[in-house]
C-alpha cells in the first residue's frame, strides 16, 4: 500500500502543502514556467512523489512538505454526548468537548459509545490504528462495567459468556465477573465483562434478552490503558507509550 511519501500529489497541492503558496498562486507560478520539476518545465496538472521528484520554484528548490504528525486522543465521555461528528437529530457530540486545536483536525473515533454509555473513547487520525482496535481480529480487550436494576445471579454468568443469537446476531461477552464486597455473595447488580469485539449497543441488548435492565454502562479501559485518575469530560492526547498500551495484551 502506498504511504504519504510515495503516492503521487498533484504540483499545486505539493507547492500548498510545502507552504510556497497557495493552490491557485502555485497554478499561475507553473503556467508562467517558474515550476521545474525534474529538470523539466512543469504542466498544469502534473504530478509528483514527494522526496522523489526534484521540484524548484523560481531556482529555488522546494523540500518536500512534513507528513502530518498522527494525532490519537482519550476522551473520558459523559452520558448524553454522541459519538458522531455531526448528527442532525441531536445537537451535542464527543467532538464538543476538544479544545480547539484538537478540534480543527480530522479525528474520528475508533470504537464508539451510545449515547447514554459513558468512559472511555479514543479519537484518532490514525486509520490504522483505529482498525486495529476496531476491528475483531485484533483482539484489542475492552472492559466494562455494568450496574444493573437488579441482582444478577452468580450462576448466570456463563449465559453471558455462551451469548445468545437475536435477529441472527450472536450476543456475547468474552468474560463476566460479579463485583461483590464478599465471596459469598451469589448475585450482585455490579458486573465486570470484557469483550474484544463489539456491535452497536450490544451489552445493553444482551443484559435486556436475559430480563435485566442496564442503569449504567462505563467503559474504563482498553488494553492496560485505564481512566483511573481521568476525571470525566477530560481530553488528553495519548503518547506513544500510552498508544501501545491500548493494543496491548491486558495485564491483571
């Protein structure tokens, strides 16, 4: 696949990028022929492989323009935000909460929570990455936790994990754990699942198959990354320690 350094661009996008000009000025520059590339007098239209191809502009020579730093961000959302850029049936999003440099780029989330969910979601400019915790096979591990209306008995945990199938869809969690303050306690309203896939509010649905209504749904970490200490509304962009932390096989 081609990167951001070996795909073609056009010579005025290229002359923008490198901060000669804008797009416009560029076309009018290489119409009078002052835009040489490769020792040849440039055409409209023509294009280049930035760090390839030689290009000067009125004899000086143009160093390719630097490939955009990828941005990744962990938001700790609240309830009542979406997880949409833009939506016209509600007028409140995760993206309301960036300041404003953050929201000026391209992000995107990568792995969303419903509307009335809450923790943690990652924005990213990273295609890749969003894939890779995305996607199933990557085996990224989410956990959650689940506080239910009423007790869930200890017995019934394995229905989470064998999942059950709802208009053809299997439902199913990868693991499940009460969360008790004693271990004799056989049901709890307090459960900790993991899961390394995820459809559109699929916890919620399974919980309510099994005749048990969600009161609240958090997620608190992906891979060893968790929100301890991460007050909720905060937006902070990740390092690159903290990005392999995500995909990271999780650590007890």
């Amino acid at each position: 696949m081609e990167n951001d350094r070996t795909k073609p661009v056009r010579l005025q996008k290229y002359l923008a990028d490198a901060g000669v000009c804008s797009r416009r000025a560029a076309e009018a520059l290489i119409a009078d022929g002052e835009v040489v590339v490769n020792g040849k007098p440039a055409q409209i239209g023509d294009k280049v492989i930035p760090g390839a191809d030689e290009v000067i502009v009125s004899g000086t020579r143009i160093r390719p323009p630097r490939v955009p730093r990828k941005i990744t961000v962990a938001v700790n959302k609240p309830r009542g935000l979406i997880c949409s850029n833009r939506d016209p049936h509600h007028d409140k999003t995760i993206f309301d909460l960036l300041p404003p440099q953050l929201a000026r780029l391209r992000l995107f989330c990568a792995g969303r929570l419903d509307k009335e969910s809450e923790g943690l979601v990652i924005l990213t400019t990273d295609g890749d990455l969003a894939n890779r915790l995305m996607h199933p096979s990557g085996l990224v591990v989410k956990f959650y936790r689940v506080s239910l209306k009423t007790p869930f008995p200890r017995t019934a945990l394995p229905k989470l994990t064998r999942g059950i199938t709802i208009d053809g869809e299997r439902l199913k969690v990868e693991r499940a754990r009460l969360i008790t303050h004693g271990n004799k306690d056989q049901a709890s309203t307090e459960i900790d699942v993991q899961m390394h896939h995820g459809k559109k509010r699929e916890i919620r649905q399974l919980f309510t198959a099994l005749g048990y209504d969600v009161k609240r749904l958090r997620r608190y970490r992906i891979g060893n990354f968790s929100l301890r200490g991460f007050p909720v509304r905060s937006v902070r962009i990740l390092t690159d320690s903290e990005i392999a932390s995500l995909l990271a096989l999780p650590q007890p």
